[in-house]
C-alpha cells in the first residue's frame, strides 16, 4: 500500500514538472511571436510624432521629428558590447509641437562631452518609454549629470520638455562623435527556454530519484 501511494505521488509530480515545462515552451513560441512583431513594428517606415503619444499605444512607433535643438545634454551611464561604458546623451528638441526629449546616441567615458548640435535638425527614431530602473539602480545624481535611469518625467522636468523621448536611429545632419544607439528588441525579456529546461531537468532528476528508492526498496524486501 505504501508504495502504491509512493508511485502515485511520484507520477503526480512528474506530471506537474513535465506540465509546467511544456507550459513555458507554449510561452516560449508566444514570445517569440511577439519579438517579431516588435522587430517588424520599430523597422517600419517612420510616420509624424503623434499629438499625444501614448505608451501602451506608441511604444517603438518609428517617427520622424524635426526642429532645434536647445541647451543641455543629460548624461545617462550604460555599456555597450561594442564600446564598453560611456554614456547616453539626452537633449531637447524644440518642435513645431513643443520641445520633445532626443537620445541622441552614445559616447565613452573618457570622451569630451561633444557640443549640441546646432541649425535645423531632422532625427528619425522611436518612441520609446525605458525601464530602465531596478530595486538596485541608484538614484540619479541630477547636480553631478550622471543619471543611471531614464526616468522620462524627472529629465522632461530638468529639461523643460513633454515627457516624450525618441531614440535616434539617423540623425541628419549626422554626429561624427556620437554613436546612435537604436532601439531593438533586445531589451525584451525572453527566459522560457531557461525556464522550460529547468522544469525538464527537475522531471528527469525527479524520474532518476524516484526509480531508484523503488529499486532499493525492491532489493530489501528479496
């Protein structure tokens, strides 16, 4: 009788990690749907800065956004594979439907802050709404311009701008000295294969467990 409720409860578990690991890869395929359409959504052809953008509705909406730009530059610290540490430029734009935030692309550390461009400026890029900060992201020193978030409200406020921030993707006429930094899907968090193969690890390891107690059991009671 025992080990007839030690089988069932075994099956039950394995089912339950066998079920959640076929569950991520079902989650698996639904992200990677949804990385497509993001891919296919931030290459579309640009279109005008909407009046409001929205996040839930504008989030990567390829725009294309002209005016001048005004006095400032916000430091934001980031690494890049490419270049290693530096930091993202913020500048605001002044546009025929007020002054917008710009990331303007990137510079190393030990770079000199480059100048803000001047005259008019045509920048096509992405609406864009980062996440950028964790529970351990600290807090942005405003006094010192070294940021370590892109809180949009906080810089808008800072820079006298809307909330709106747009990625650069080209700008024209180009920055030699900074190097935009575009928006991808790259951001996105997909774990469900890591997910899927720890829940397949735990039903194997479970199976291998589970058939040795019952082979032991089966030795002592020969």
């Amino acid at each position: 009788m025992r080990q007839a409720v030690t089988i069932i409860l075994s099956i039950a578990v394995l089912a339950l990690f066998i079920g959640l690991g076929t569950w991520q890869v079902q989650r698996l395929k639904w992200k990677e749907g949804v990385l497509v359409e993001i891919n296919a959504r931030i290459a579309a052809d640009p279109v005008s800065l909407p009046e409001t953008p929205d996040k839930a509705r504008d989030t990567y909406l390829p725009v294309v956004v002209s005016g001048s730009f005004g006095e400032g530059a916000l430091r934001v610290l980031v690494s890049t594979k490419q270049a290693g540490a530096g930091y993202r430029l913020i500048s605001p734009l002044q546009t025929d439907q007020g002054a917008i935030l710009i990331d303007r692309g990137f510079i190393r550390v030990a770079d000199e802050m480059p100048s803000v461009p001047e005259g008019p400026i045509q920048i096509e890029g992405n609406l864009h709404w980062p996440d950028d900060r964790r529970s351990s992201t600290p807090e942005n020193d405003v006094s010192g311009n070294t940021w370590f978030a892109r809180d949009l409200d906080q810089m808008a406020e800072e820079l006298g701008t809307q909330p709106t921030l747009v990625i650069t993707r080209q700008m024209t006429p180009a920055e030699p000295r900074v190097l935009p930094l575009p928006v991808t899907s790259e951001g996105v968090p997909n774990r469900h294969l890591e997910y899927a193969g720890t829940w397949f690890l735990l039903a194997l390891t479970w199976s291998v467990m589970t058939l040795g107690l019952l082979w032991r059991k089966k030795r002592r009671n020969t």
